[in-house]
C-alpha cells in the first residue's frame, strides 16, 4: 500500500520512536532552506530535490530554454556520490551496533558546516558560478545524499523531509476539497503532511530572507548546520533505529 495511505495509521505506530515525526518536520525545514541557498545564491541547482536538476540538465542538452548545465550536472553527481557513502557509512554503523541515524544526522551537519566554511565570505551568486559557489554545492549535494539514505532508512512514512510533492497531495487529498478518506483526513499522518508542507515553506522563506538581508553563504547555511546538529543530539536519548527490511515495508511476522 503506498506509504502516504499508511501515514495516517504508522504516524503513531509503536515501530516509530517517540518525537520522531516532529523531528522529521524539522529536518524538512531545513531542506527548504538549503534548497534556497542552492537555488538563489550557488546554482541554479538543486541540491536535494534532484528531479529538478535531472530536468535542467535534459532541458539544456537539448539547448532549450538557454540553461547552463554544470551546475545542475555537479551537484547531481555529488548527490549520488554522497548516497552510495551514505549507504556504506549507515550499513558498517548498524552491523557494528552504532547509532546509525545519529552518525548519519551528525556527518550531514558536518557537510554543511563545511559548505559554510567555503562559503564564508562569498557573496550570493545566480548564474555562472565561480569555483568556491560550484564547492559548496557539491558538498551540500554530498550532505542531502547523505540525508537521503538516512530518512529513506528511518522509513517514517509521509515526510520525506526532502520533497513535499505526495505530502501535499495526501493533504490535500484527504482534505474536505478531496474527500479522500484512505489518506485519513484529520488523523495525525494527515496534520503530519501538512506541516511538512508548512516547514519546507517556512525554510524556503528564511532563506530567501537572509537572502535579500545580503547575508554571504557561509552565514546562510550555519542555521541549517546548527539545526541538524541539534536534532541529532536530541534523538540521542530516543530508542534506537534498526534497519532490517526495506524501506516502506511492514516487518514481518
């Protein structure tokens, strides 16, 4: 059954850690933000949303449209290099017994950091990235890689934390416009959804803030760091995460 109809029922599951949706709602404010950093100040590219950047890069090989290609083409590298290690990073840490989400939260605030170091000081860019704009996106691309496999590993269903697209169409789904009573109008996956919705806005529109503030890109990505950082050490007092079936799947038995 797809995820976004089991949302409603799991949202409160005892397979999910206590405060884990919440913490999912936070890490896709923070995508909002480092999407408008991406976008507006080092691209245009995408650093988490690759679906945007797989159509950048068609569009320009096609010379439609006058787009420019590299950096959407760097930063989709740099996202599928930061998967493949995440997935190995995740992988040693649960056979070794470790905190893998933890690690895998705390290696992503570490990316950003770095991002910010290479940023500091440079001044917001849209079009024709310099070499320091074209660094830092590909280690924010290395770190939603990185995100990436780790919330698809966490399987908390109905926020991504770096989309909103199925949230959205859940929310609204079910909502009294759609009438949609498999998504669960007004259980707590539905109000769920629609706060991932809200948070990726609200990240979105802070960055846009700092944006027009004349914030350099440094200052812009120290909260997404400081942010991720912080979740990670409070979920070191939840219950560990296992990992031993598919994402999106029901344990058997």
């Amino acid at each position: 059954m797809d995820e976004n109809r089991e949302a409603g029922r799991r949202a409160g599951s005892p397979l999910l850690p206590p405060h884990m949706p919440a913490l999912m709602v936070v890490l896709t404010g923070v995508t909002g933000l480092v999407e408008a950093v991406s976008l507006l100040a080092l691209g245009p590219a995408f650093t988490a949303m690759q679906t945007g950047n797989v159509l950048f890069v068609a569009f320009g090989a096609a010379g439609a449209g006058r787009l420019e290609t590299l950096a959407p083409g760097v930063s989709l590298v740099a996202f599928v290099v930061g998967v493949v290690c995440g997935s190995h990073l995740e992988s040693v840490t649960e056979v070794r017994g470790r905190r893998w989400f933890v690690i895998g939260l705390l290696a992503e605030a570490g990316l950003i950091l770095i991002a910010a170091g290479i940023g500091w000081g440079l001044p917001p860019r849209y079009g024709a990235p310099t070499v320091r704009h074209l660094a830092a996106m590909v280690v924010l691309a290395l770190a939603m890689g990185l995100r990436n496999t780790t919330i698809m590993r966490a399987n908390v269903p109905g926020v991504p934390t770096t989309l909103v697209t199925r949230s959205m169409t859940a929310f609204i789904g079910a909502s009294a416009m759609g009438r949609e009573n498999l998504y669960g109008y007004r259980t707590a996956g539905w109000r769920l959804r629609g706060l991932s919705v809200l948070a990726m806005f609200a990240g979105g529109f802070l960055g846009a803030l700092l944006l027009r503030a004349g914030r350099s890109v440094g200052w812009l990505l120290l909260p997404a760091a400081a942010i991720v950082l912080v979740v990670g050490l409070l979920y070191r007092n939840q219950p560990a995460l296992h990992t031993d079936r598919a994402p999106g799947q029901e344990p058997s038995g």
